[in-house]
C-alpha cells in the first residue's frame, strides 16, 4: 500500500538539509580526518591522515573518553573553539568540569522492512534525540558523570520500537575512583554505563538506535601504555516509554576484556563473557527455562603498508532450559588503501560466521548468542540479520572525496543460513522465520548499502543512506517475499 509522506517529516527533512547546508557555509577550519562514523567503521585503521593542524575538539562514540586538558596550554598552541568556555573549567586547584552534548535528527523511510507480512508495508517517520552531559573531575583521583537523554519518534505509524523513544531519562550517571591514588591506573567505575569492546561485534553501544544501549554496571579497568584491562558486572537497562528506565533483574551480564598493545600497529584482545538469564524463555528446541551461557574468545587487528585485518574466534558454552550450549563464531576482515591516489579509495572484504542449530530434537542448542553487538556496522543498514545461525560475505568501496571530508562507501552483502532447520535472526536477536524441517535451503539473500557522511566541520555531519535487500530461496519459501528498501537522512551535532 501506498502511503503519502507525512508534511511533519517533509519539514523535518527540510530543518536537516538546511541546519547541513548552513555549516558547511561556514569558514571553520576543516577538523583533521578521522575514521568513517564510528558506527560504520569495520577496520581498526584509520583513512590516510591529513597534515597535522593545531590540537582542537574530537568528539568520541562514548563521549566520557573525550580529554580537553589542551586548554590548559594556552591561546595558539590550539585550534579556538565557540564551546571553548564549557570546556575544562577550573574550580580551586584541584575541580575541572566538562559540558557537552548532542542533537540529532534522521528521516527514515522504510518498504518491506518484514519481507511485505506486515499489511502496511511503507512507513516514513522521524527520529530527534537531544543530550547533555556534565563531566566533573577531582583531580585524577574521583569523577561523577552525569548525561540526560530525551529521544522522540515522530510519524510512525508501523509498531513503535522499545529502541525509538525515551522521553526525559538518565542516559547515563556514574562515579569513577582511583583506588590505589591518582599515580595508580586502576579505577573502579559505578553506576549507569556505556559499555563498549573491540570493534562493538559484541559489546556496543549502539548508537544508530535513537536512545544508545547502556548498563547499570560495576568496573574495575586499568588502562596502561602495554595493557588495557577491564572486569565487570552488569544488567542492561531497558527503556520504560512512561517511567524510569530500570535494569533487567532477570539478566545478568559479567566478563573480563584484555587487549594487549605492545606488537607495533597491531593489537590482541582476550575476552571472556557471561551471561545469567532467569526468565521463563524458549531455547531453539522449544524447551522454556533458565539460561547461562558462556563465551571465550580472542581478536587479532592491526594494519601495514597499506592493508588493515583482523580476525575474530568465539566459543560458546552453558546450558539453557537443560539443553547443552555449544556454538562458535569467527570472523575474517580487511582491506587495503590506495594513499597515494586521489579520494584514497580502500577496497575491503569481510566474512562473518555465527553457529546454528541443527536439529530440534537432540537436547542441544547450537545457536550462536550475539550478545550486545553493533550488527549495523557489519551486517547491512537494513537490520534484518543478527549474527546468529548466519553466514555472511561482504565487499565494500570506500572513498574519502571533497577535501577529505567526506567518506562515502558502497558494501554488498551475501547472506546464507548455516542451519537450515534453525532460524534467521534479525538484527535484535530476535527469531524470524523458520522451517523446522530444513525444505527451504540456505539462501537467505544480498543487500547493497550506500552511504555517505559529509563531515561539515568539528562538530557536525550529515549522513546520507540507501539499502535494498533481495529476497532468496528461504525468504520466497516461507512467507511473503517482497524485496525490503530503507532510505535515511541524519544531521548530527555535537559540542
């Protein structure tokens, strides 16, 4: 069915081209070149650098990381910024405070999002987030943290997403202690939290989602020149559209994350996670119960002359409603960087592999358990497929035009089924469709994804998308099989 694209979402892509256009109207100098948006990255390296410019603000994925002590150094050791007087005020010799925050807004108009089984198949709606956060620091010995969020969904009219909306809410609050004194790295960490490791294929923010996933979560870390070391205990907090956001007290979430940094341009992390579920769900098998899940694993990244790699190995282990868990998943990506050459273009390819089950009937699960993945940066813009009883290639073109301050990339993906009698899993995790007698085949389809992010200056960028999905022989059998589209548009700003 047709549908009329709403006069709020026309004026509201109307404000995102105009607040873009009048940024880049404006003579700033250009920021120096960073890595594609965070939640598009999937190599370890960064673009070729531009030539080094004077020191001024860098705006991070988890943004209680961000340092602005460079204002300490004095006028003209660093590049003057409107939001300079937010930044690294001093109360007495020992208190300095951070303000900062975000506005977003993205237009989203989706086709076929559920393969055509929904009777209204086109929605076109609007996101707007806004954040604040205050920074304040004692020295190098305490720190409170404290970010507000306030996220709306405008115009849709398909279901609404737990994901879309959190109106007035603690994004984030928490106090940081160095517990053996400021000349000690280790610190403990409390309170509600980012939590984010590697390269977020398990453990994300998620930051495409209008309100960010987050925890309420206990950290010790230590952080040095040779090692990075992080323990923790958590449970996810979940959005509660009319109350307080509260975290889930059936799932527990706890692990240990070690990264080694001292093999010149490359790096090995070690992970270990764990998760307690005690609420009544169904396994693969069918069976409801308990679960606890274990997962082991290592990661190798690193970049020369050029090329950028990492590879990925995970193990999963425990029990679910008395059923054995044992899964596996792996992971192969690269690319190399033409630097000499005009846009820098970097081609790269990737595959991912996540266990799935094979048979109902044997008391084992089988499945690969994502965890808290940022799926979008690695598996299509169009969400439909989780890391889960899933095998998927890919091969992108990237290129940095305009100056170098754009980036824009053009990745198709092949999904197939590892299990054809297990489930596709969708971006959340969730189960879809299925043929518990395995009479579909594998072929789960290809998707092609266009983007481009146009940073306009230090503090903000529009990104610019499409993704068409084609359905296979598993979509065509087991439902409707309309091809799924998604076209988005997004102004984002931060100080």
């Amino acid at each position: 069915m047709k549908r009329t694209i709403p006069t709020r979402a026309w004026i509201s892509a109307g404000c995102v081209l105009l607040l873009g256009w009048q940024a880049l109207a404006q003579e700033t100098p250009p920021a120096q070149k960073e890595s594609a948006d965070e939640n598009r990255q999937t190599t370890d390296t960064t673009p070729p650098q531009a030539p080094k410019t004077p020191t001024g603000p860098k705006y991070l994925n988890l943004r209680y990381d961000e340092d602005f002590s460079y204002l300490d150094d004095g006028p003209g050791t660093y590049r003057e910024n409107f939001f300079d007087p937010i930044k690294n005020l001093h109360f007495g010799d020992d208190w300095t405070l951070n303000l900062g925050g975000e506005f977003r807004i993205r237009l989203e108009a989706e086709t076929n999002k559920a393969f055509g089984a929904n009777r209204r198949t086109q929605d076109t709606f609007v996101l707007h987030r806004y954040v604040l956060h205050a920074d304040l620091k004692y020295g190098d010995v305490f720190r409170i943290f404290m970010q507000g969020i306030a996220a709306f969904d405008d115009d849709r009219n398909l279901a609404r997403r737990g994901i879309d909306e959190n109106r007035w809410d603690l994004q984030q609050v928490f106090f940081d202690v160095k517990v053996l004194g400021a000349e000690n790295p280790l610190t403990l960490r409390f309170g509600r939290q980012d939590l984010q490791y590697g390269k977020q294929r398990f453990v994300s923010p998620l930051d495409w989602a209008n309100t960010r996933r987050r925890f309420d979560a206990i950290k010790l870390f230590s952080h040095g020149a040779l090692w990075d070391i992080d323990a923790f205990y958590a449970k996810p907090v979940a959005v509660q559209r009319d109350q307080r956001d509260r975290f889930d007290e059936e799932y527990d979430f706890y692990g240990l994350y070690v990264t080694y940094k001292g093999i010149p341009g490359h790096g090995i992390d070690g992970f270990f996670f764990a998760q307690d579920r005690t609420a009544d769900r169904r396994n693969p098998n069918g069976r409801r119960g308990d679960e606890s899940r274990y997962t082991l694993g290592t990661r190798f990244w690193g970049g020369t002359a050029g090329f950028d790699y990492q590879a990925m190995l995970a193990g999963q282990w425990g029990h679910w409603a008395g059923d054995t868990i044992c899964a596996w998943a792996w992971t192969l990506d690269g690319g190399y960087t033409l630097a000499d050459v005009a846009w820098k273009p970097r081609i790269g390819m990737g595959i991912d592999w996540a266990d799935g089950d094979g048979s109902p009937l044997d008391r084992k699960v089988g499945t690969f358990d994502q965890l808290f993945p940022l799926g979008h940066a690695y598996l299509g813009y169009l969400d439909l497929i989780g890391r889960q009883n899933v095998n998927a290639a890919r091969i992108d073109l990237s290129a940095w035009p305009v100056s170098e301050k754009a980036n824009t990339t053009l990745a198709y993906h092949v999904f197939c089924l590892n299990e054809e009698r297990d489930a596709l899993y969708n971006a959340g995790g969730g189960a879809g469709r299925r043929n518990p007698f395995g009479k579909s085949g594998k072929e789960i389809g290809q998707e092609l994804d266009f983007t481009l992010l146009w940073k306009l200056d230090a503090h903000s960028s529009v990104l610019l998308g499409y993704s068409h999905f084609w359905d296979s022989n598993f979509i065509t059998s087991t439902g409707p099989s309309d091809d799924p589209d998604l076209i988005y548009i997004q102004y984002s700003y931060k100080f």
